[in-house]
C-alpha cells in the first residue's frame, strides 16, 4: 500500500454494560503496533472473526440455514419487493429467535484511515467506512448499532512522532479497525438489497460493538 505507515492498528476499549448510560463504548483509546508475524486473530481470540466469505456463510447458515431466494423476492422488475422483503425480515427474526447462537461474539472489521489529530493532540482521529463481502448469501456488510462518533488512536510518544511526521508529509495512513460484540437479539439480520445492483441482495448482520480495536503496524 502506498503508505508511509503501513496500517494494522488495534485500540481497546472499555466493555460495554448494556442499558447503562455511564457504560457507553468509548472510541478513545490506546494505540497497540503489531508486527511481522501478529495478526487480528491473535487478539481477539474467543470470537468468531468474520472478514471471509467461508466463515461468514457458516455463521449465516447457523443463524438462518439458508439465504433467501433473491429472484423470488425481487419479483419482476423489483415491483413489489418492499412488502416481500418486510415479510422475509420479520419471519427471520421470528424464527432466529430461540438460536442460542445469537450470544455468540463476532468480530468484523472496516477499513479506515487517519484523518487528523485530536483536540489533546496525543491521538490521532480515525474515519472508518463500511466493508461489503461477496457470498453465496449476497453481499455482506456489518452494521455496528452503536458506533461512537469519535474514534481516536492515542499511541505511544514514539509512534505518535513516527505517524505525525507522515500525517504531515501527506501521506495516507490506512487503518484497519476490527469491533467485536454481539448481533442484537431483536433484528440480528437485515435483509435487503443493494442500491448500487438492483436485485443483488445485501445481507447486514446488525452488531452490538463491545470492543473496538484499530492497528497499525510497520
């Protein structure tokens, strides 16, 4: 990648209490460097990392057993869809229910880069955008129901003098973030279809973040 720094960044947070205001995630958090042989799998052990077709499409046939006939909710010319498409969501979540495989932990990720410096000046903002992943299921893209709006690396005081010189030369710094947490029981998975590819269906397990973490890595 075309990167001064190249990125594998990897910030933890606080856990999140549900229902408790005073146990929000926080997007402000310390900066880890990964190297050579670390990988995200190393530290997120005890979810189930989500980025590949093959893991996703087992997790979807756990939840739902089998995708949707796209053709047939499309229907012709896509007219019509809306209301088949309502009734698709609402019989999945009604049947998904009972899955004890609702409470396990997921971690996906999105691609991200470093938009500038915070207000302390001792981070680095991070913007993230979403991720699609073609499947046999659809197009696949996470939906995080509780993103803070303030996503911030704060690195060491080395690292920070070693990203900042390349902030300031210019250069993109590319960022991963992975975000761990639960689908939510009520709506775990929206069916849909993409705007972009009329009639390609769009699949958004709907995530409950616990856990963000960002890397960068030399």
């Amino acid at each position: 990648m075309p990167v001064a720094v190249a990125a594998v960044l990897f910030i933890c947070t606080a856990a999140w209490v549900h229902g408790s205001s005073a146990g929000e995630l926080s997007g402000h958090a310390p900066l880890m460097v990964l190297s050579g042989s670390d990988r995200f799998a190393d530290a997120v052990a005890g979810s189930v990392v989500l980025d590949d077709a093959g893991p996703i499409e087992a997790f979807l046939t756990a939840l739902d057993g089998a995708p949707p006939d796209w053709t047939v909710v499309y229907g012709i010319d896509g007219a019509g869809h809306d209301e088949r498409l309502f009734a698709l969501n609402r019989q999945r979540d009604e049947l998904r229910r009972a899955n004890e495989r609702l409470d396990r932990r997921v971690t996906f990720f999105w691609p991200g880069q470093i938009s500038g410096f915070d207000d302390a000046g001792d981070g680095f903002r991070i913007a993230v955008g979403p991720k699609i992943i073609p499947t046999r299921w659809g197009l696949v893209r996470f939906k995080p129901e509780n993103l803070p709006g303030n996503l911030t690396a704060v690195p060491t005081r080395e690292e920070w003098q070693r990203i900042r010189a390349g902030v300031m030369d210019g250069k993109t710094v590319d960022v991963q973030v992975a975000m761990t947490g639960r689908v939510v029981p009520e709506e775990s998975i929206i069916y849909d279809f993409a705007h972009e590819e009329p009639g390609m269906g769009m699949v958004m397990p709907v995530v409950w973040i616990e856990e963000i973490r960002y890397a960068v890595s030399r």
